[in-house]
C-alpha cells in the first residue's frame, strides 16, 4: 500500500474509533437508565437499546482500534 | 419539560456533538479537506448521512402529523419519492460530477451552459439557504425552550455556538460523521417506538382494525395508491408525475448539499454505492416516523393537531432514557439541517461566486479561509435574522414553497443538459427563467387552477414541462455547442463502457 | 387539464400497476448497465458479487415493490 492510501484508511479508523466511543457511551447512559423505568417492558426495551448502542459503538472501536495497530506496523 | 435522566441525555448529546465536531479539526488541511471531506469517506456514512440530512425534526414531526391526518400514502414521499431518483443519480449524473473533479451544481451548470445560468443558480440557492438558517435557528430555540426550559436567546446561541463550532473546524467531515451518529440514534429510538406502540395497540391486524371502524374519513388510511380526486394532497398522479419525474429527481441530482456528500466518496463506486445504500435505508425512513403517526390514531384518537402526533407517542410511550434519546435525535436532526446549509452555502459561495469574480487562482489555504470564514458569517446572519420567524410563523412554510419552485426549471435544464447535446446556453437561461416565473403564477393563481388543497406537487410537474419546452425550442433557434466545449458534460453510452478519466 | 381530470377514469387497481411497471422497467435498465461501470473505481482483483450494484438496485427495487403490492 502507498503512504497516501495508508493515511487514509488511518483517518477513517481515527475517525471510526471516535463515533464508536460517542454512541458506546450513550449506550451505557441508556442502560444506567433501566434503574429509573417502572414496568418490565420498559425496563427491557431499555435494556435492549443500550447493549444494541455499546455492542455497535463497541465494534466500531474494537475494528478500529485493530486496523489502526496494523497500519501503524506497516508505516514503521 | 424533560426532568432527569432524559435532560441529562440531551445535553450529554449536545456536549458531545461538540467535542466530535472539534476532534475533526485534525482532518483539515487543505479546501478539498473543508468542502469534499479529502474525498475519503466510505459510501456507509454518505449513504447515513444522506437519509438523515433530509429528515430534519421539523420533517420528522410533520409526517407524523400527515400520516395521522391522511395515512400511509405519505409513504409515497420516502418510497417511490427516493428509490428511483437515487438510483438515476447513482449510475447517470453523481458519476459525471465526480469524473468531473466538480465541487458545486452550479458549477456543472457553468460548463455546459453559461457562467450566468451558474450564477443564477448559485446566488438563488445562498440566498434561500442564509433565510433557511434563521428559521431552522428560531425553531431549534424553541425545541430547547420547551423540552429544556432554556429562554429563548440562550437557546440561539447555544445552537449557534455549537453547530458553528464544529462546522467551522470540522468542514463537512465533521457534518457527515455527526449525521453518523444521529442516524444510529435515530433508528434505535424510533425502532423502540415502533416496537412498544405496536405492543400497546395489540398489534398491527388490531390496529388495520380499529382504524377501519373509526369512521368514513378513515377509509383510505391503508391505500397507497390515493385516486385522482382525492381531497389529501397526495391523489396518485402528483405522486408519479410531480414527485417520481421531478421533484424526487431535482432534490436527490440538483440539491447541492446531497451531491456534496456524493462527491467526498474515497472513489467513484463507493460514490454510486452511497447513494443506493442510502436508497435502502430510506426505506425504512416511514417505519419510524409514519407508523408512529398512525398508532397515535388509535392510541391518542381525535387531536386537533396532527402535529402533535409524535411528541405525545414519545413522551406516552417510550421509557425514561429512550424519551432523552429520541428528542437528542430531534434536536440532531435540527442541527443536521443547519449544518448541511453552512457548509453548502460557503462551498455555493466559495466556488461559484469567489474564486470566480473576487479573486482568481489565489493559493489553496487562501480558499480554506474564505470558506471558514464564510461559515462563520453565516452563522451570524442567522443568529440576527431569527426572531424574524417569531414575527412571520409562516416564513418556513414560505421559503419551502420559494424553494419548491426552482425545482422543475432547474432538473429541467439538468436532464436536458446531460442527455441532449444540442442544448444550448440560450435554451438553458430561458427555461431557468421562464420556468421560476410561470411557477410563481401558478402558485399565485393556484384557487384558479387547482382543486386539490395544496398543488405543489402539480405546481412542480408543470413547471418542469415547461422549462423543458421550452429548453428545447430555444436550443433548436439558437447556435450549437462544438464538440469540444462539451467534452466530458454530455452522456455517451462511451461513459459506460470506456474506462478513462472524462 | 392541470388537475389531470383527464386521468380520473384510471382505476386504483391500474395506478399501482402503472407503479410496479415503473419498478420492473428500471430494474431492467439498471440490468443492462455493462458490469465493468457498477464495479468502476474497484481494483479488478478486489471485485466480489457482493460490490455488485446491480445486485443492490434490484434487492431494493424488489423491496419497494413488495411494498406498493402489499398497500
């Protein structure tokens, strides 16, 4: 790969990394969440939003992270 | 007002919009950095942020509102109002663009027709877009207002402030990856919604039920297909002559701040690949806010204002947290809608009006500059302008409807431009004139000409046919392009099978 | 005339055929695009099935349809 492809991918890894913090971070807001809901449904379907958010955020950074490392090792 | 959790989640949102847009300054180096994202983004995030930059909170609220008025044919507009123009723009016109190296619409318009139709086309759209920013600021102050308690001015600046800041820094990197996260939001929020509205009404057969029976007004709730004579707004043919063949057609291939996204695509399929992907997810669009709109008919059944439709599903239905997520989204999509015009309107500005007529082949930061620059004035021009809209409550309707009337002239002169080569400057002008004019009078004099409620949808289609027509006659009087002027502007089937650089 | 009163004897029925039609004759159209544009600006050695646009045009002309045929 040429310098200018690596640095490119780099960004969007970069820039990846980040999205999956904000939304893993509202994930965990909406599940603390849970403790204030009264009925089971609502409890659950706050559940469930909140490990859907940390699991897409959570990805995004674990693919990110990974694919920044490789990078890394190939620029050096 | 939101109390607790959900206050907390909203400005937990807005803080960190911020701190996103910010952390993108990074990425900015160069002009091509500001307007085109560097042309690196993958067609995933284009495609997101395309559907989401069309559905503004206002948007969101409104087809609610219209679907607990007139039922499912609002659809229409999210259906059949996307996919096929998506995909015309996918494989005809964003490949020209981008082959092209182009920034703007306008500019496009410059090179096939003259450097007046560009200017025309350019100034119109600043100036609409500068008044679009004031209204969309007044209506995000309210939202504050009311869900957060904050007083008006502070709303203002906040949403200025913020907005503004990562707008400035980040350039449309920053705008499409902060669509990113409002579209993920977005759709886990309203599939929640869906989900628990679909439970509290036991169901949608229940539901198909329940609404057949309410009464003869309900009658058609569940026809896509509305007839001829209808009293909504939506009788089938506005939908297929005024939406299919122009209006979704002008929005998707001649609305610069979505042929902007297209073109920061890292290459040219993944440009053609956003704009299906996207046609896929706007599929989904009228699950989340139209099905909300009908479940509120059986739910909230007899509300004076179909408007108030989604807010009360929301603040009835959801859980505390997700109520907080979905009004973050709303006030996103506020945002989103704001960003797209800043951006959009200092790239119109830089490219079509600048460097052309201020100052020439000055170097690439200087241009960096100015586009920021005009951001940030932009955004004051907003600011003041605001409390217009609390003085006129019907100024957003208003430019929507000034907007509406460009449509058809210009997919007019766009179509004809790339398919026709014996289109000419003259019959390009012509059509951009006579096209707006005969637009505004069928709009003035609509009681006379239509029986439908609000003929927008007719207003467009013929208004299109006309600049066409038009377009074609005057191009046929008038001298003809050479060949190497429209090198690279005109479809050939050779574009399909040839592999270079037009 | 601009109220196309002169369609108002087309049924309902023939309407939502006159969209589907639509659907089928662009889905035809997005098949006859030589392979070579979908895959443009993909290296040859990279190009699977599944960055095949045509492909995706169709899944969503399909789903759109399925949608008008159902309402």
């Amino acid at each position: 790969m040429e310098t200018n492809e690596i640095n490119a991918a780099l960004k969007a890894a970069q820039i990846n990394n980040a999205l999956g913090f904000f939304i893993m971070a509202f994930g965990v807001i909406v599940l603390f969440a849970m403790i204030f809901t009264e009925t089971f449904v609502e409890h659950m379907t706050d559940m469930v939003a909140g490990l859907i958010l940390i699991s897409i955020g959570g990805g995004m950074m674990w693919k990110a992270k990974s694919t920044i490392k490789k990078l890394k090792s190939k620029k050096e | 007002m939101l109390a607790g959790i959900d206050y907390f989640i909203v400005i937990a949102y807005i803080i960190g919009m911020l701190l996103l847009g910010l952390y993108f300054k990074k990425f900015v180096n160069s002009s091509e950095d500001y307007f085109l994202g560097g042309k690196s983004l993958p067609f995933w995030a284009i495609g997101m942020s395309i559907v989401v930059s069309d559905i503004g909170a206002l948007d969101f609220v409104g087809v609610s509102g219209q679907a607990y008025r007139y039922g499912i044919s609002v659809g229409n507009f999210d259906w059949v109002g996307s996919v096929p123009a998506m995909l015309l723009a996918a494989f005809i016109f964003i490949p020209y663009f981008w082959r092209g190296g182009m920034y703007t619409i306008p500019e496009y318009l410059g090179r096939r027709y003259n450097q007046k139709v560009r200017t025309i086309a350019s100034v119109t759209w600043i100036l609409f877009f500068a008044l679009d920013l004031g209204v969309l600021f007044w209506a995000s102050a309210v939202l504050l207002n009311v869900l957060m308690g904050w007083p008006i001015w502070i709303s203002i600046v906040a949403t200025a402030g913020v907005v503004g800041l990562y707008t400035y820094f980040g350039g449309i990197t920053a705008v499409i990856m902060t669509d990113v996260v409002q579209f993920i939001i977005m759709f886990i929020g309203g599939f929640a919604l869906v989900f628990l509205s679909l439970y509290e009404v036991g169901g949608w057969d229940n539901m198909v039920d329940k609404i057949a029976t309410m009464g003869p007004e309900y009658r058609n709730h569940f026809d896509i297909i509305q007839p001829q004579d209808t009293k909504s707004p939506f009788p089938w043919t506005g939908i297929l002559f005024g939406l299919t063949f122009v209006m979704a057609n002008a929005y998707m291939i001649g609305n610069q701040s979505i042929v902007q996204r297209c073109l920061t695509a890292k290459n040219e399929w993944h440009a053609k690949a956003s704009m299906i992907f996207g046609s896929a997810l706007k599929m989904f669009i009228p699950i989340l806010v139209l099905f909300p709109g009908l479940m509120a008919v059986v739910v909230h059944p007899g509300l004076e204002d179909g408007d108030q439709a989604l807010p009360m599903m929301i603040k009835s239905i959801l859980p505390p947290g997700l109520v907080g997520l979905m009004f973050a989204a709303f006030f996103a999509g506020l945002m989103s809608s704001v960003d797209s015009l800043l951006n959009s309107t200092a790239t119109l500005f830089t490219k079509d009006i600048y460097e052309p007529f201020i100052k020439k082949g000055a170097d690439d930061k200087h241009y960096l500059k100015v586009g920021q620059i005009t951001t940030l004035v932009l955004l004051l021009i907003g600011v003041a302008t605001s409390p217009i809209s609390s003085d006129f409550p019907g100024i957003y309707v208003a430019i929507q409807t000034f907007m509406s009337y460009f449509q058809g002239p210009i997919f007019a002169i766009l179509l004809l431009g790339i398919f026709w080569k014996r289109t000419t400057e003259w019959g390009g002008l012509s059509a951009l004139v006579i096209g707006i004019g005969f637009a505004i009078y069928l709009n003035v004099f609509k009681e006379q000409f239509f029986t439908i409620e609000d003929p927008f949808l007719y207003i467009s289609w013929w208004s299109f046919l006309l600049g066409f027509i038009i377009n074609v006659v005057v191009s046929l009087l008038t001298k003809k392009h050479t060949e190497e002027q429209l090198k690279g502007l005109v479809f050939s089937s050779k574009i399909l099978v040839e592999n270079k650089k037009l | 005339m601009f109220n196309f009163d002169w369609l108002s004897g087309v049924s309902q029925e023939t309407a939502k055929m006159i969209f589907l039609s639509l659907y089928a004759l662009i889905g035809l159209l997005v098949l006859l695009l030589p392979t070579e544009y979908v895959y443009q600006g993909i290296a040859k050695e990279d190009r699977h099935w599944w960055n095949n646009l045509k492909l995706w045009s169709i899944a969503v002309l399909c789903i759109l349809a399925s949608i008008y045929n159902h309402f």
